[in-house]
C-alpha cells in the first residue's frame, strides 16, 4: 500500500472515531445536539421539545456512519473493492431508519 492510501485510510478511520465519539455522546444526551428537527426549531420550540428520542436518532445514525467509514477505511487497506457493497447496505439502513424514526418520533408527539 502507498504512502497516500495509508495517509488516507488513516483519516477514513479518524473521522469514523470521531464519528464513533459523537454518537456515544449522543447516547449520554451530552453536547450539541446535531437533529435537523432540533436544528429548524425556534427558541420556543426548542424549550418545549422533548430531546431525548432527537439524541437517540442521532446517536444510532452517527454510529452507523462510523461502521461505514470502517467499512472504507478496510476496503482501503485490504484493497478489496466488494467490501464497499457492505457500505451500500450500512447507507441504506441508515436512510431507512432516519425516515421510520422520524415519523415514530412524530406520531409519539401528536399524542
């Protein structure tokens, strides 16, 4: 492996970590919470607004991110280009998970 695909995979693997840290953070419901729901809501709104379903959507997306970043980061090293078909599946999860969640989350508010 070259110079710059190890400079490269380690970056990949740095930004998962940091991915990775975020999402942890995210389950503790510590920091910034980084939730286009939260984000797009006005002051008022976000005093009222219940932020722990907003963390935990957040949190699992960011940890799935990470394991995609993983995932490139191995396809990288191992230079093998059929693990990234793994990463087709990870995003596709991802999408399909933040679209249910968000309309869970939405149904659980109008109660």
């Amino acid at each position: 492996m070259s110079t710059g695909k190890s400079i490269v995979a380690i970056v990949i693997f740095g930004f998962s970590g940091f991915l990775m840290v975020l999402g942890i953070r995210h389950y503790m419901e510590k920091g910034f919470l980084m939730n286009n729901a939260y984000l797009y809501a006005s002051k008022e709104q976000r005093e009222k607004m219940n932020k722990k379903p907003y963390y935990r959507q957040s949190a699992i997306i960011f940890g799935i991110l990470s394991v995609v970043f993983i995932v490139i980061g191995l396809s990288l090293v191992l230079q093998d280009d059929r693990i990234l078909l793994f990463e087709i599946l990870l995003i596709s999860g991802a999408i399909v998970y933040a679209v249910v969640s968000s309309v869970q989350i939405g149904k659980q508010e109008t109660k």
